[in-house]
C-alpha cells in the first residue's frame, strides 16, 4: 500500500529552537543540558534523536516534593472553593495564551499532528473550565432522617495530595484533568509525567507556577517530579499521598492498584483498551469509513481510545474494507509539523518492534495484512508506518491483546449478539461504537446486555471523548473514572452528618437503651 511521505523532517537544531522558545514563552527556567550530559534524555519521535538532557528527580527531590505539597494542603483545602477556581480559571487563561508553544512542544515530544496537539490544548482549555464551574457546584446532599429533630447530610470535603502519573501519548491533557479537578477539590498536587515527555511537562508546569503568583496562590500545591519508574513507586508507596491516579499499561495498573490498596490509599486507574466499533448493515458507510480511519489511524495508533478492531457485518465487510484500505492509501504519515501529515511517527523503536511482531503473529493466525510498512526517512531512529489493517478469521491471541500502535483488525458477524458478545470478549473495557441508523441496533448496544466498556458511542469512532463526560473503562482498563461529570468524588472524601436539633435522643432503627 502506498502513501505519501512528508519529508524532510525537520532537523535536531530546529526542534532545539522551538523548543527553548516554547519553553521561554511559557516562562520556564529550566536548564536545559547538552545531548550528551548526563541525567534524564528529552528526545523527539519526529527524528528520533535527544534533543536536551534534564536533571532526574532523585527519591529524596520526591519526598521533599510531596512534602511541600502536603504542607500546602494544610491551607489550600480551606480554601473557599471558588478561591480555588480562581486559580485553574487563570491557569486556563494562560493555556489560551501559550496553546500554540504547548502544543509544539506536545508534537515534538509525542509526535502528535499539530491540530490534534492544538486539540490536547484544547482539552485542557475545557476541563479548566469545567473544573471553575465545579468550583462552585461541589454539592452534597440532604436526606430525610428517619428521626424527628434531625438532620442527615453528605459534605465532601479535600482528600490530600494526589499523586498524578501520566503516559506519553497525552502528556498535557490528561494531567489537566487530573490537576484542575484535584486544585478545585481542595487537593494538591504531585506530578510524575512519562520520561518521554519531561519538556512538555515542565511547560505546563510553568504556566501553573505562573497561575499561582498571578492569584496568590502558594506554588506548592502543584510539584513536578520527573525521572523513570522508581520516582512513580515513591508516589504510589507513600502514606501521605492519599489519591494515586495513573494513566499507562494494564501491566503498569497491575502494580499500582494492589501496592496503593494495600496501605489503604485510594487508586484512580486509566489503563489499556482493545476497543471496537460494530458496523452494521444499517449503517451509513461512509459516515462509518470516516469515523473508523480517524479511531483507527490518527495519532498513528497511539491513544487508549484507538479503535483496534472492527466487528463488521459479513455482507458489507468487503466493501468496507475497500474503502478503508482507500482510504489509507490517502493518508500523509510523515513530519508531523508538515501541514497536511495525518498520520506522524510511533514513539519509538520498541514500539515499532511491536508493530512488526503483532503482524507477524497475525499472519501466523491467518490474518491478510495490508499497509504496516516502515517509510524510509533518512533517519534511521525515526519510526514512520503505514497504519495496518488486517482481516482476520476469527477471534484469536493477537486480536486480543493491545499494541500500541495503527494496526485495525476486522472480523465479520452474522447476528448482532454475536457482535455484542465480540465487542465484549477482550480483556479490556475503555470504549467501544456501534455504525447504525437503526434505533433497535444501537440500543441493544447501548443497553445492560450490550458493551460492557466505560465508553459506548452510536455513529461516531471510538476515540476523541469529550471532557465534559467521565472518562475510563471496565476490566482491564481499571475502573476509574477522570475528567467530567461526578469525576471529581474520586478526588474528595465524603462524610455523612446526622445533627440533632431536637432536645431528645431517639435512636435509629427504633432502639431503646436505658
Ligand atoms: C488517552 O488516550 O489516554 O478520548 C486519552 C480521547 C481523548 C483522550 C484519550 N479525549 O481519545
């Protein structure tokens, strides 16, 4: 399968200079080392080479981080609530500000397209947003009280310091969710972002650093943590952090969720998923083909919400896949700062590797492979492909396992059941479509016997989930939930009151003692 190719990618000296201008215009002070000192490597996708060397977080840079934060705490959390939107507020403002500099920085590091970097921007825009009007909509409730006299209600107050670890493939915008929601909650912050992602992470953190002296608010309620591994076990291991939320890997989320629990603290796991999208006989086509190559294909492959397999009906599979395959054959995958790149680079060799070896166990299980080649670049630490997309057989191993990477596989279906009881047979559950204009179909999916995923759309890709929703998935994926809607209870702790304003003392339950 052809493509086009945009090259020349751009050179390790010009993404050095965007760089430090976007970290200027931020208002970072970071020290930015050569390629070859030693400490942490800040390298870009797009050409694969380091770009700068950062200083690592040592365990004690840790402790004393989650220290500050929860000494800020201490304060913060009596904070009025709207005091504290004042903040996230003015740290939206500075995202409007520096959106063009962030989402660079996002490009060069994740290697994202420009417009969906704009668009991570954006939806750390929106959640700032939606985090100020939560500011003031922190509601409990009142409940009848089954006693004369007495009041019974729910208060939700700040939990703590909320460890925040964050994946590559949306270094900005999930940490949004996670820091605008905690600050209104009355929380402060620890953040540990990927180690492929540290310049980005230190942008964000300027423009909050900034936000803070701009409203008066002690800096301290947001840290920065940045190294590998060892630096999130710190996180996930200490007593005062009371809310670990980590986005990565079901293997990542299978050490997290027992370590937090077993010293009582609360996890917030965004891991894997395997998603599909049913088409069905009555679905609109090329609706359909739309939705399914941007799931499928964009951010070459890289997101949670990446649609990885399609259940099609067997009598319209052919003609789907044809206009899929066509459809790829369109898709410009090169530089990603290029306009008109939709498709940029994987992140890196291992992922490639992964690719590759997904195909050819794919193929070894039956499949037919079209698209998956690596683009000759010029630069030999540059990972290019064309998104796969593989008609298999049946179910089997590798349709079930999550690659991280642009590879589509399509099984076909005779009954919707079955359909259903295909969407549902991964170990994941993040989210999952259904391409129908029958009202029948796409309620039967979105129904108790329907997907069993965190997501569940009609007539749209699985991917590109609106903030203003609760974000997260099922089995695998973790079970937590980010972002929107009543998100935010997983950042608070909730008391019951019972007051008694009479001058008895019934007791509940109709008991009598003495
Ligand atoms: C992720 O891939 O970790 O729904 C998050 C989406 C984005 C968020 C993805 N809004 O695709």
């Amino acid at each position: 399968m052809t493509t086009t190719v945009k090259t020349p990618l751009p050179t390790s000296d010009a993404l050095r200079s965007r760089v430090r201008d976007a970290l200027t215009a931020v208002g970072s002070s970071v020290t930015l080392g050569d390629p070859g000192a030693g400490g942490l490597t800040a390298s870009s996708p797009i050409n694969g080479d380091v770009l700068f060397t950062l200083r690592e977080s040592s365990i004690g840079d840790v402790d004393a981080a989650i220290a500050e934060a929860a000494h800020a705490y201490t304060t913060w959390r009596l904070t009025p609530a709207p005091v504290r939107g004042a903040l996230v507020a003015r740290l939206g403002e500075l995202l409007v500000e520096h959106k063009a500099e962030l989402a660079a920085l996002v490009t060069i590091e994740a290697g994202k397209i420009t417009s969906e970097a704009l668009g991570e921007v954006q939806e750390m825009i929106d959640v700032c947003e939606f985090a100020v009007g939560l500011s003031r909509q922190l509601y409990g409730k009142t409940i009848a009280s089954e006693r004369p006299g007495h009041r019974l209600m729910e208060t939700w107050h700040p939990l703590g310091v909320v460890g925040v670890i964050t994946a590559f493939n949306f270094p900005v915008a999930v940490w949004a969710w996670n820091t605008a929601i905690a600050l209104v909650c009355g929380d402060t912050v620890v953040w540990k972002p990927s180690e492929l992602t540290p310049l980005t992470a230190l942008g964000c953190q300027a423009l909050l650093q900034r936000a803070c002296a701009d409203v008066g608010a002690p800096v301290e309620v947001s840290r920065l943590v940045l190294g590998e591994r060892e630096i999130g076990e710190k996180l996930v291991d200490d007593p005062r952090v009371a809310l670990v939320s980590a986005t990565g890997s079901v293997r990542m989320g299978r050490q997290v969720g027992p370590r937090v629990a077993a010293r009582f603290g609360r996890a917030l796991l965004e891991l894997g998923g395997n998603n599909a999208a049913v088409v069905t006989p009555a679905a609109d086509l090329d609706l359909a083909v739309r939705g399914i190559v941007f799931s499928a294909a964009g951010t070459a492959g890289q997101r949670c919400t990446t649609l990885r397999r399609l259940i099609v009906h067997s009598s319209i599979a052919d003609e789907l896949v044809a206009k899929i395959v066509a459809a790829y054959r369109q898709l410009p995958v090169g530089d990603p700062f290029a306009e008109g790149t939709l498709v940029g680079p994987l992140i890196h060799e291992r992922s490639y590797r992964d690719m590759v070896g997904a195909l050819q166990q794919a193929e070894a299980e039956g499949g037919e492979v079209t698209g998956g080649e690596r683009h000759d670049v010029g630069d030999e630490g540059a990972f290019y492909v064309t998104p796969a997309v593989v008609r298999m057989p049946g179910q089997s191993a590798v349709v079930h396992t999550e690659t991280f990477a642009p590879i589509l596989y399509v099984l076909t279906y005779e009954t919707l059941d079955e359909a259903v009881a295909m969407n549902n047979a991964v170990p994941q559950g993040l989210s999952s479509s259904i391409f129908t204009l029958d009202i029948r179909e796409a309620e039967r999916f979105l129904g108790a016997d329907g997907s069993d995923c965190g997501i569940a759309n009609v007539n749209i890709g699985t991917s590109g989930a609106e903030i203003g929703g609760a974000f997260g998935g099922e089995k695998e994926t973790g079970g937590g939930r980010e972002s929107g809607s009543d998100s935010w209870k997983a950042y608070m702790r909730r008391a019951t009151n019972t007051v008694n304003y009479s001058a008895e003392l019934p007791l509940a339950q109709g008991v009598t003692f003495g």
